[in-house]
C-alpha cells in the first residue's frame, strides 16, 4: 500500500488494487503516518522513495 501512495494513486483506486474499500486505505495510511511519525502524504512519499520503496527510482 505504501508504493501505491507514494505513487500518488488515489484512495479508490488503491482499494480496488487491493480489494479493500477507500475507508480501510485511509485508515492504514493514517496508521503508517502516525506510527512513523510523519504528517503529510509527501513525507510518506519520501520515506517510501528513501527506503527503495518504488521501482526504478
């Protein structure tokens, strides 16, 4: 789920993906923030890019 935001694919379509509704994305994405202690989608996103998270980058 973490590439697939750090993609910046939509809740929707990262439920679809996964077969879990947009509500269950939310809440793990809000749950990673906080566990790791960031605020923004785009720390998340530097995080995943920082830790080899997303192909080809």
């Amino acid at each position: 789920m973490l590439q697939l935001v750090a993609e910046g694919r939509p809740a929707r379509e990262i439920g679809d993906i996964l077969g879990i509704s947009r509500k269950t994305v939310e809440f793990h994405k809000a749950r990673l923030m906080r566990v790791l202690g960031l605020r923004t989608v785009a720390e998340l996103t530097r995080y995943a890019v920082e830790h080899g998270l997303l192909p080809g980058r």
